[in-house]
C-alpha cells in the first residue's frame, strides 16, 4: 500500500510519503553527485576547445594555401617581367637607334626650317623682270630659326622672317615700276622698297638697290612633317612656321 501526501500548493514542490515502499537510502555524499557534473562540463568543454583548434588549424591550412598560390603567381609574374626585359635587352641598340632617328629629324626639321630655295626663288624673281633688266648682286639676311626676325617699323609693312637685297641694272625707269609690281606675285613676297637710283657713266644703263621682304611661304620645307589636311591653310609642323603664317593671316 503506497501513500502519497502532497501540499496544497501548485508552486509549491510537490513532496511525497511514500509509505509501503522498498527501502531506498541515498549514502552518496553531495560532492560525489557534485564532481560527475564538473566532469561533465569539463568533457564539453574539452570537446569545445577540441572543434575550435580544429577550426583553426583548417583555417591556417585554407591561409597558408592561398599565400602559397599567391607567391607561385607571383613568382610566375615576376619570371615573365625578367623574360621581357632580357628579351628588351636584346632589341635595346635598335630601340636607341630608333629614338636617335627621332631626334635626328626634330634636329633637321627644326634646323631647316626657315630654309629657303634661293635658286628657285631667283629664278621666279627673274621671270618677273622686263627685258633689258639683270641683277648684278644679290644678298639675303634671313632669320635663323632660334631667332626672331626684326619687323618693320611702320604700320604699312607686314611681317616678316628675311629680307634680300637685289643690285639692279636697268635700261629706262618705266622698267623699274613694272617689275614691282609684278614681284607680288612671288611666292613668300611680302613688299619691297627701292634704293636711291643712279646712272652707270660706262653702259648708260640705270642702277638701284631693291630690298625685298619675305615671310615663311617662301620657305622650301624640304624636312617639314606632311600638312594636315584638317588644318588651316598655310599650317605647317614647326611652331616658327606657324606663327610667322598666322601673323601673316
């Protein structure tokens, strides 16, 4: 027979009497009951740094493999860069032979750029002379290119790079008013200005001085770099030349 006695209250922890029952005495002191739940936690808790040094050792390999990948290709780049600049070593007396070309042809653009073909030049400005006329002398005062040719004074001159000097002779006067008037039509002439006129005692004939002023069209521009086609009329490669036109425009 078995007698359960408990208290009224439901909060209350329930407490029984059990009477009739076999006999059960409870000797374990409570530090025995105490220790098998330490171990417990300890057992977790070993199990617990256990899975976390896993954790970490899969993480330094996983690490360790992404820098070991990431040195091999590095190390591949970098053997690729030493193969390009061994194989730049071998082509470096064509590469400097290729920029001393360059600057050869900056030098002789530059060197000739204010050139100007005098032979062809005098072969125009004879053209316009009448017959009976001949230059005896001729002189040119052009400006080099790293210098800046002297303009005129007066407002009625235009600009210009150069000027020549041309020792006339002459049969009659009217001669001398004809062939300036057509010397405007040589290419690079800018204007001219007659010298005193005098009469040579020996041929009879009249001689004079004639200067004649040029800008950069009369320039030959054998080694200047080929016009664009979408610039402006008159452009050509070198800053002298372009700015001597513009003026001129």
């Amino acid at each position: 027979m078995t007698l359960s006695i408990g208290s009224g209250s439901t909060n209350a922890k329930t407490q029984r009497l059990v009477v009739g029952g076999p006999p059960r005495v409870d000797l374990l002191p409570p530090e025995v009951r105490q220790g098998k739940k330490d171990a417990a936690v300890r057992r977790q808790l070993f199990i617990g740094v256990i899975a976390i040094g896993l954790l970490v050792v899969i993480g330094y390999v996983a690490a360790t493999g992404v820098a070991l990948d990431s040195q091999s290709k590095l190390t591949s780049a970098q053997d690729q860069t030493t193969n390009l600049l061994a194989q730049q070593n071998e082509y470096s007396a064509v590469r400097q032979l290729s920029v001393d070309i360059d600057n050869l042809t900056v030098v002789r653009q530059i060197g000739t750029a204010r050139e100007i073909n005098f032979k062809s030049f005098l072969a125009d400005v004879a053209d316009t002379m009448p017959q009976g006329m001949s230059i005896s002398q001729f002189d040119a005062d052009i400006a080099s290119p790293v210098e800046v040719a002297e303009q005129a004074e007066t407002p009625l001159q235009g600009p210009r790079v150069g000027s020549m000097v041309f020792d006339v002779s002459t049969p009659t006067l009217q001669h001398v008013g004809v062939w300036m008037s057509k010397l405007r039509f040589v290419t690079g002439y800018v204007d001219a200005q007659l010298g005193d006129v005098s009469v040579n005692e020996e041929s009879g004939k009249l001689e004079f001085q004639l200067t004649v002023h040029v800008d950069s069209a009369a320039f030959s521009g054998r080694y200047a770099d080929p016009v664009d086609p979408d610039a402006g009329e008159g452009e050509t490669a070198t800053e002298g030349d372009a700015a001597t036109e513009e003026e001129t425009e």
